[in-house]
C-alpha cells in the first residue's frame, strides 16, 4: 500500500499551492476506517521501532479530522465526498460543522456528507444500506436544495469511474482521471 506516500503527496500540493489545491475529508480519514484499510498497518510496517507508526497514525488522524467536508467552487460546484441527507437545509450548516472531529459518525450531518449516495429515480431519501451509513439521495431533493441554495446546480462526489468523467444528469457530475501508462 502506498496510503503514506499519496497522503504526503496530497499535503506537499497544498504546501506549494495553497490557494489552487484543496484536499476534503472523505470516509477513509476516520480512525476506525484507515485502521480497517490497513493504513495503521501500513505505518507500523513503515516506522516499526518506538511506537512511529502508531504516532504517525495517530497524528495523521488528527490531520483528517481539520479537514473540511465540502467545498464551494465559485458558488456553482458543490464537492463532498459523499452526497446530501435530510439533515442539509443550507450551506450555512455544512459551515457550522464544529472542527477538528475525530470521529464524523458522532454527526449526522458529516455522516451524510461522508457516506451518502445518489439515486436518480429516488423520491426523497432512503437509509443507505449498501455503505451502513448516510443515505440514498434523489434528484428531486437534490434540485430542491440547490434552488434554495444560490441556486447552484453542480454536484462532485467520491463516485468512482474508470477513466474521465461521467455525467449522470444535468445536475449531478463525477470524474476520476485515469493515470498515463
């Protein structure tokens, strides 16, 4: 695993570009998380004398929890890891999430926005079964929240493709850039 190394190459891209290059929070910076994908693992074999790799772990997992959830790019582009819940009224509230927080879940709102998935033919929202946490979103609250909210009508989440982008509708928009051979 090169968990250690992506991160350190995320965090020297903010150093050099820091009004260019934002990093947000996503599911795998939780404690419980990383730890079950193997990224204490990974530290421990890394650093193996004096307990580094149980302190870099822990420092990085104090990182992750600064970490924002969302971002606004010029007022138009929402970006979450995850997707929108019930809890999410307005952008003021993503806002007032308290930070740092080690553990999201404890948050119904960071959970939403961690874990939630879209479905496009989904009135309302269903209890996202398939992740255990966050929910199941449809386009209907989707363009509800955007209207009410500068009426932005872009949306960038984790949902993962194989090369270049994918837009699943008008309104909700995914892009994974696939490495040069």
């Amino acid at each position: 695993m090169n968990s250690l190394e992506t991160i350190c190459c995320l965090l020297a891209h903010k150093l050099m570009f820091p009004k260019m290059f934002n990093i947000l929070r996503g599911n795998h910076e939780c404690p419980d998380i990383n730890q079950m994908y193997g990224f204490q693992d990974e530290l421990e074999r890394k650093f193996p004398t004096n307990n580094e790799g149980i302190t870099l772990w822990n420092a990085f997992n104090e990182l992750f929890a600064c970490l924002p959830f969302a971002a606004l790019i010029k007022n138009k582009i929402l970006c979450v890891h995850g997707g929108i819940g019930p809890e999410l009224k307005s952008l003021d509230d993503i806002r007032k999430i308290k930070r740092p927080i080690l553990y999201p879940m404890t948050s119904p709102l960071a959970c939403s926005l961690l874990w939630s998935d879209p479905m496009l033919d989904l009135k309302g929202f269903i209890k996202n079964s398939l992740r255990g946490a966050g929910y199941f979103f449809g386009q209907e609250h989707f363009r509800n929240f955007f209207t009410k909210n500068n009426d932005s009508s872009s949306f960038a989440s984790r949902k993962a493709i194989l090369e270049g982008f994918i837009c699943e509708s008008i309104d909700s928009f995914s892009a994974n850039v696939k490495p040069n051979p």
